[in-house]
C-alpha cells in the first residue's frame, strides 16, 4: 500500500547582529507557511491516533501462542487467538467407527478436531488428558482428523493413526496417537514418516498388517472425510474443539485453551439438563 510522507519545511532563521545586547544570539521567525504545514502535519497526528486505535481493534488477532493454526486462505498458516465458544454447526452424530476415550455413557462429549503436526494440538494433548483423569464417567473424548495442508506429515501420520485402529483396535488407537504427540517437535514435519512402521511395531501392533494399510493408502478417506466434516461442524483451525451436552447444547471451543478454560466450559454443559 502506497502512503505520501508530509516534509516539513525547514525553519526560516534570523541571525540578530544589530546591538551588543543581541550580538552573538540567534532567534528563530515561524513564517505563515511554516505554521500552516506544522498545524496541518501536527493535526494529522492527532486523527491518527483513535483512527489506528480502531483498525487494530477492528483487526482479528493473528498471533497468540497460546491459540491454534488456522486454515489458510493462501501462504502459511497462522496462529489465532482463543475465542469465547460459539455454537458448533453440523456436527456428525457419534458412532462406532469413532475412536472414543472414556465411559461411552458420560453425558458429556469432547469432539477435538486435530493435526498430528500441529505444535497448539501437541501442547493442547495433555490438557485433554487431565481432563479426562479429573471428569472420569463425565465426560468422552472423541478424536477426529483435521491435518492442516502445510503440516507436510500430517496427512500420513493421521492415515498411521487409522491404520493402528484397524489392526489393533481403539486402545491401539490411542496408544499411538499419544506417542506421536509425546514425540513430535511438530511443525509439519517433527515426527518423520519413515517412523511410522517402526512404532507400531514398538506399540504391539502386527507390523506386517500396518505396514500393508498404510502403504495402501485406503485410510486417505476416512482421513479427508473426518476434514470435511470438521468443517461442517464450523471448524477453522487446529486444535477445534466441541463440546456437546446431554440436551443438544453444542460449543467450538477454537485453539490450545488452558485448563481452566477448557474445564469452565465443561462445567457448563455438564449444568445441561
């Protein structure tokens, strides 16, 4: 964006050499033209200030460490700031082809929508699971895939993911997933694809079988499927959180929120009727 730049013109000066009293000194004249360009420039100042004050309150927030990656519209990703949860869109009723923690039963359900390379997901794993260990029979945690497309190992590591499900189950499942989280330094490429056979093997899984499902590439699917309904749901970034209650009450709970933020809101839906 072009912007003019305002030069203010130099101060004419009088040199005073007349008596012995003002002999040696030196004053400084303001002319007209002088005074009008400094009023105008100094006016501008002033309009400026509430002006910018409003454009950066008017300008979502695209750094917080704390928050989470966004889908970008076109160059890298980046990082937004938590939100106050918003009723979630679309969401795809839980089924049996989820991978669920936790008592089935519990009348409140954690749908976190995640990329396996994406540093906020890493950070926001644990949160999850402390939660998870303090609300035991109140709460599932179901996961779902949303590998962002400039987190290059995403993809595969969700399609590893699937494949541990499938030759193992969904213990196999978690297992897997927490070791990935434990273990990768994130950012697209922190846990390296070359990886993914010699930690099923480390996890029990039949390397065999893994090996073939993932060389297969038949999990791609149900991977992009996960994506497209995460963004029906509302989801815009990693790591995207519903919260579900026992009456139908829905919230995205969007970025790496703290604990006490995360557990606030559940206390909400468990309030629910």
């Amino acid at each position: 964006m072009s912007h003019e730049v305002l030069h203010e013109e130099p101060l004419e000066r009088e040199h005073h050499r007349g008596s012995a009293h003002s002999q040696g000194t030196i004053s400084f004249t303001l002319s007209a033209k002088s005074l009008f360009v400094g009023g105008f420039v100094l006016g501008l100042l002033v309009m400026a200030v509430p002006t910018t004050f409003f454009a950066m309150r008017a300008t979502p927030l695209s750094l917080a460490p704390s928050g989470g990656e966004i889908v970008p519209s076109g160059g890298a990703a980046a990082p937004s700031a938590p939100s106050a949860a918003q009723p979630a869109g679309k969401v795809k009723p839980v089924s049996k082809e989820d991978h669920v923690r936790g008592d089935g039963k519990a009348p409140v359900t954690l749908i976190e929508y995640s990329d396996l390379e994406c540093p906020f997901c890493k950070r926001f794993h644990p949160t999850v699971l402390q939660l998870m260990k303090e609300y035991q029979g109140k709460v599932k945690w179901v996961y779902r895939h949303f590998p962002l497309s400039f987190h290059a190992n995403a993809q595969k590591e969700a399609e590893a993911t699937e494949c541990a499900a499938v030759v193992g189950g969904n213990d196999a499942f978690w297992k897997y997933t927490d070791a990935i989280y434990e273990r990768t330094t994130s950012n697209g490429t922190g846990f390296a694809l070359d990886k993914l056979v010699p930690l099923a093997k480390e996890m029990g899984i039949d390397e065999g079988k893994f090996k073939e499902c993932l060389d297969s590439g038949k999990m791609a699917q149900r991977v992009q499927n996960d994506f497209n309904e995460g963004q029906a749901a509302g989801v815009d970034g990693t790591p995207g959180t519903i919260l579900l209650a026992k009456d139908g009450t829905s919230a995205i709970v969007p970025g790496a929120v703290p604990y006490e933020t995360l557990k606030s809101q559940v206390d909400q839906m468990l309030a629910k009727k």
